[in-house]
C-alpha cells in the first residue's frame, strides 16, 4: 500500500510535492494562511488532495482523525514545518514569539494521533544556542510518548537545490517493545562539486519585459520597480558583489556610520551565475533585503526565478499580491529537499513493515 502523510502547516505545499514525489499519498494538508491554502487549490494538478484552512488547535483534540477517518496510529507520516520565528537566524529572534509554541502544538498532535513517524522541518537557530532547549524540550515530549527522536541539520544544495539553505530537520519514529530505530537521514545527492547553480536554475528565462508586467510565457516573471539609486547600486556592482563593494556616495546613511557594526554585510548585492544562490527568504523580492539582485541584469531576481530556486514546478502559480507571493516562496520548504528526506521516511516505513 502507498504510505499515507498529512502535510501541517503546509504553506504554499514544497513539503506535499516532495513527499509525493518521493512516493507518499498526501491524505490533507491545512495552514491558517488564505493566500497559501488559495494557491495550493489554484494549482490543484498538483494538490490533488485536500487543502483546508484551519490552525493546528481546529486539529488537536480529535480534529484531524475526524477530517481524515483515520483511528489512533493509523496514519504513516505526519509532516510539517510549524512557523518558529523567534529563532530565526536571518533577524534578531524575539524567544518569547507566540509563533515558537506552534513547535509544541505541533508535538501535542503527534502524541494525540499517534502517527508511525513524525517529521519537523524547521529554522536552524532551532538547534543553536538559544532554541536548543526549547528543542530540547519538545523532543523529551515525543520521547515520553514511545517516541525515538532525533535531529540534524541538512542543506537543501546537498539535494538538488540551488540555494544555500540550512535547516533543522527533526525525525520521531514510534517504537514498539523491543524494535530498534531503522531511520537514517538521506545522503546528499548533490555534493560539493556537483551542485546545481543559479545559472542552470534560472539562466534559461529571458529577460523579463521592461514594462513591468509579466513575461507572456512565464507566469510572475516581471522586473520589481527599483529606485534611482538602487538602479546606480547595481550598475556598480559585479555578481557576487554586496554592498561592501559599494562606492561611500552609494552606501545607505546606516552603513556609512559602521559597515561593521551595523547592518548585514550580505545586503545590497548581486547573486553569482555559477554558484548556488544565498537563502531564499520571505523578502527576496526586494533588492535591498539580501543578495537578491540578478548577476547581469540591472534587476532584483523575479518571483518566477524565486521559485525556480525554491525548486517549485516552472508552471505553479501563486495567490495574493507581490509581498503575498514572495513570503511562500521564501518560506516554503524547497520540494527536492523534501523528496529526499520523503525517500529516507519512506525506506524507513517499509523496515517497519517488513519487520527488519
């Protein structure tokens, strides 16, 4: 029988396609997110499943095995990458976000319905010096309730994708009496040397109209409006510069006063053409967030190369405006990443089965 998953916090559904492709049934997937829920039903060739907006509280308490028929330790795989902001180490983390309990919320519902295993996708400060024991905590909780746990932290360019993106990984597997633990995390299928780059991914669009509007073959390929000076900023800069390649008169007023003290230094700058792209965030639309410009034109990187670098198909589509989009993208766990460690949690079900 096809492996069995329900996908929580699902987003804009990196983590279904990957597990699809790896070889699960997606049975639901849910977030509280309209515009995410909109552009998985917009998109339904691919999420065939479905897609409901609710939050994670609409599911504990017996939500979710009324939703899915299922009973008490009948479901493969529950999957998901709750929001953990607070540990987030592309800002200053606030330890106290509402959003960081959702890990917890998360931990309740494995323990309520019990699935075979338990994947968590999540921020690598998770496991750094102030989430680890939050990490910590919501691991012994799965532990407590029969679970083996463990975590590590993968790079999605160790697996197809062409960005620089760790992340915090956590597996629970349930035991029973005497079994031992058959999962291992899945190797990396595009090692050092052999990684995909900004070239390969989005080196075959065209340039995109110079009107603003989208490219007429490829859905949200369309240039961002850029200032005066955000246009002289990148006509002085080379691919792989950042604003410390800057001349003075084009630096912001912020990064005059102390280039190191104050700011990101990886701001302000253009990607490389042969090199995996920097992460991929919830602000990649904009210039001015990250290296974010394209190598050669004088552009920030379009909507359309922002999910080509998040591995998404060239033909999804997206609901919501310029900021809506750019946030699942930048937020979505990147769908060959995801069917990599799907392919681990599938070989680990079938020693499950089999008995080994």
């Amino acid at each position: 029988m096809t492996p069995c998953c329900v996908d929580a916090f699902s987003g804009a559904g990196g983590l279904s396609l990957g597990l699809e492709q790896a070889g699960f049934s997606v049975l639901l997937s849910f977030d509280n997110d309209a515009m995410c829920v909109q552009t998985q039903k917009m998109n339904a060739k691919y999420f065939d499943h479905p897609v409901l907006q609710a939050n994670i509280d609409e599911m504990l308490n017996g939500g979710l095995l009324k939703k899915t028929g299922l009973e008490v330790g009948q479901l493969d795989l529950l999957a998901g990458g709750p929001p953990c902001q607070g540990f987030s180490v592309q800002r200053i983390g606030d330890d106290q976000d509402d959003r960081n309990d959702l890990v917890l919320k998360f931990v309740r519902l494995v323990e309520e319905i019990k699935p075979k295993i338990f994947m968590m996708e999540n921020v690598r400060g998770l496991a750094g010096k102030r989430g680890r024991q939050y990490l910590a905590g919501a691991m012994q909780s799965a532990e407590n309730c029969g679970y083996h746990v463990h975590f590590t932290i993968l790079d999605a360019q160790d697996f197809g994708v062409p960005q620089r993106r760790q992340r915090v990984v956590v597996i629970g597997e349930r035991l029973i009496e005497g079994e031992k633990p058959n999962f291992s995390f899945p190797e990396a299928t595009t090692p050092k040397g052999h990684r995909i780059t900004v070239r390969e991914a989005i080196g075959w669009l065209p340039p995109p109209p110079l009107n603003g509007k989208d490219h007429p073959d490829y859905v949200l390929h369309r240039r961002d409006r850029l200032s005066p000076l955000n246009k002289k900023r990148l006509v002085a800069l080379k691919e792989g510069q950042g604003r410390e390649f800057l001349p003075p008169e084009l630096l912001a007023d912020c990064h005059k006063i102390s280039s190191d003290v104050i700011g990101h230094r990886n701001v302000y700058g253009r990607m490389k053409w042969d090199e995996v792209a920097p992460t991929i965030t919830a602000r990649f639309d904009s210039f001015t967030r990250g290296l974010f410009g394209h190598p050669s034109q004088i552009r920030s990187i379009s909507l359309r190369e922002g999910a080509e670098l998040q591995t998404f198909p060239s033909d999804m589509v997206f609901a919501g405006n310029k900021v809506d989009i750019a946030r699942q993208i930048g937020n979505a766990v990147p769908v060959r990443m995801a069917r990599a460690i799907g392919k681990s949690l599938i070989y680990c079900l079938k020693l499950k089965d089999t008995g080994v």
